[in-house]
C-alpha cells in the first residue's frame, strides 16, 4: 500500500546517508566560466558588440564564485577540525 508509510511513519524506509561533494571542483569550474565569459564580454565590448551590463554580470560571476571557494574552504576546514 502506497499510504501506508504516510499512515504508520515506523515501516518507512531508513534515508541514506548524504554524499559528500567536493565543492571546490564545481565552484572552481563555475568560476572558470564566469572568467571566460567575462573576457569573452570585454573582448566583445572593445569592438562595440555588447554591452557594460555583461561585463558586470560577468564580473560579478566571478566575484561570488571566488567568495563561494573563500567559504569551502573554511567549511572543509571546520569539517576536518570536527572530525566528520
């Protein structure tokens, strides 16, 4: 019965455990693009083909990106020190 987990929550099956992710590889990755895509934005704003607010968004891709690595990095530090 497709209920009966919502009805008795004790024949409900255990969650798994959640995986670890290394965030420095995704937040390294998406930094990289954001830097690619800004010079691609400036490259495109010297010959008159874009735009300031790229530039800015792109700027500010890679301003978030390298603060999201800065707080990986003590959130993996924290996670050692625990011991987890």
């Amino acid at each position: 019965m497709k209920f009966a987990p919502i009805i008795d929550p004790a024949i409900r099956k255990p969650a798994p455990k959640p995986v670890r992710v290394d965030l420095r590889k995704v937040f390294g990755i998406g930094t990289g693009l954001w830097a690619v895509a800004l010079v691609i934005a400036l490259i495109a704003l010297t010959v008159h083909h874009g735009t300031e607010s790229f530039v800015v968004i792109c700027a500010s891709g890679v301003i978030i990106g390298l603060l999201l690595l800065i707080w990986e990095f003590f959130d993996r530090w924290d996670y050692r020190r625990l011991g987890l």
